[in-house]
C-alpha cells in the first residue's frame, strides 16, 4: 500500500466534513499510544504550556528517581528512555522555549545524579550531546531568554 504524502492528505482532509474528521481523529487515537497523547496534548496541555511543562519535570524527577544504580549499563539505559520521553514531548510542543527547558532540566538531572556520570564515557558524551542541542536552541530564543538560559546552562556545566 502506498503512502499519501502530508500535501495529499492536507488536501483531501480539507475536503471532508466536520462530523468525518471527528471520526477520522478518534480512529487516529485508537490505534497507537503516541497518537492518543499529541491529541491530548493539542486539545489540553498547549493552553497552558508552563503547566505542560511542570508535569513532564514531575515526570522527569519520578523516573531518575526509579533508576537502578546497581550498573552502569542499566543507569544509561534508564537515562536513555528518559531523554526518549522528553524528545518525544518536545516533538508535540514544537517550541523552543520548551525544548531548552526540558533539556536544561534532563541536564541538571543527570549532573546532579549519583554515581556521577563523569566516570562513564557514554554518559558523558549523552550529557554533552545534550548541552550542545540546548546552546544551539538558545541562540533561536529572544534576547531576553538567552540570557536567562545561558546563566542556567553555566550553572549545570560539568
């Protein structure tokens, strides 16, 4: 079965009457989780970004406290599911400001953590990688934002 582009699809939607999108939109909803949560996300959560952030942290702080420290290979395959989490978070807002928020906030999280994860490579290079996305989405923000971030971002550097 071939796949209709996002133009094709644009197009043919906007054709289709209300009472067929509704349909169209929870049929959507039941098949995967992901859809289910981006149409929660667009109908609750982005009124109120702050709030949608706020849980996400709550969130955050829940599983980092879940990680077993027992190895390292299971500390960085916690970390990993997290920063998936928040990635895929961050593809429903598509803003910014959220995105640097909630990498700032994963940042913070793993430098604070024990073990620390300057005794691991792969850590240290997720938790760079990290930082570098954060600086460069910075530099997309408003003055005034860059300069409360950059100040946030010098206080987590390793």
């Amino acid at each position: 079965m071939k796949v209709a582009s996002i133009k094709e699809l644009k197009d043919e939607l906007g054709h289709r009457s209300k009472e067929e999108l509704l349909d169209y939109c929870l049929q959507l909803s039941k098949f995967k989780k992901e859809n289910k949560e981006l149409l929660t996300y667009v109908l609750f959560d982005s009124i109120n970004e702050e709030e949608f952030i706020a849980q996400i942290k709550q969130e955050v702080e829940i599983q980092f406290e879940l990680i077993n420290k027992k190895k390292f290979y299971l500390i960085k395959k916690s970390v990993r599911k997290i920063l998936k989490m928040i990635k895929k978070y961050i593809r429903y807002s598509k803003k910014k400001e959220t995105e640097v928020e909630l990498l700032l906030f994963f940042c913070a999280q793993l430098a604070d953590f024990s073990p620390s994860i300057k005794r691991n490579t792969t850590m240290l290079n997720l938790y760079n990688r990290q930082l570098l996305l954060v600086k460069k989405g910075i530099t997309l923000l408003h003055e005034d934002l860059q300069y409360d971030y950059e100040l946030e971002l010098q206080e987590i550097t390793l």
